[in-house]
C-alpha cells in the first residue's frame, strides 16, 4: 500500500515495488497531487488509458492535458506566466487499490528503505523526527 508524506511544495511517496522492496520517490516543485481512485480493477476508464497507462507502471505523461489544465487555470491571474508550466512533468503510478499522479519539475528515486514512511517524510522535510 503506498504511503505519501508531503508539504506545499514536495511528496515522497512511499511503496512495495513489484519485486518486494520498499521504495521512496521524491518529487519536487509540485503543483498538483492525486492519490485515489481508479483502483486496478477499474483503471482502464482513466482517461489516460488508452494513451499507454499500464498497470502498476511508473510512468510520465507526455503532452499532459492535466498540465495544460493547471495552465488554463492559472490565466486569471495577474502576473501568470505560461512559462512557469513549461518545466512540469506529469507522473502517474497505479496501485491495486488506488493511483498516484503528481506533477512537478522534477522526481528522484531515492531508494530502498525498511522505514520507508519516515525516509519519505525527511527526503522533504530533514527536520521530521
């Protein structure tokens, strides 16, 4: 079961890769976090499906409408800038029981780890005890 530790700005997701060990990610410059549903059971509704979505693969959206998104949103305010958005990446990760997509400017595996929710939550904030 995956596991998210996150501030504003940054998520360390936690979770059991395919091969047993427990792995980190973490993401960086984040704009936008989901972890929920379609669950393995049903992700062949998700939108982005039929675009390649697999199960249980890490995997990047390239030409993100959920990016493009953001951006359109963003136009109402005073100072937006398009150029912002240009360096965001979308990640998408489906579980069994849920998906995580996140985008952000960049991701870094960081490892194994036996405590992996504790690693997570000080890869983001070295002040966590």
């Amino acid at each position: 079961m995956p596991a998210a530790a996150m501030r504003e700005d940054a998520v360390a997701l936690a979770y059991d890769a395919t091969d047993g060990q427990r792995v980190v990610v973490r993401f960086a410059q984040v704009k936008s976090v989901l972890l929920g549903a379609p669950n393995d059971e049903t992700l062949n509704a998700h939108p982005l499906y039929g675009r390649g979505l697999r199960h249980y693969e890490f995997a990047e959206v390239e030409h993100s409408p959920w990016i493009a998104e953001l951006e359109q949103a963003n136009r109402v305010h005073p100072r937006h800038s398009p150029e912002s958005f240009a360096g965001l990446r979308h990640f998408i990760l489906p579980f069994h029981d849920s998906t995580f997509e996140c985008v952000a400017g960049s991701v870094e595996v960081l490892g194994e780890s036996d405590d992996a929710l504790a690693t997570a939550a000080k890869s983001i904030d070295p002040n966590t005890t």
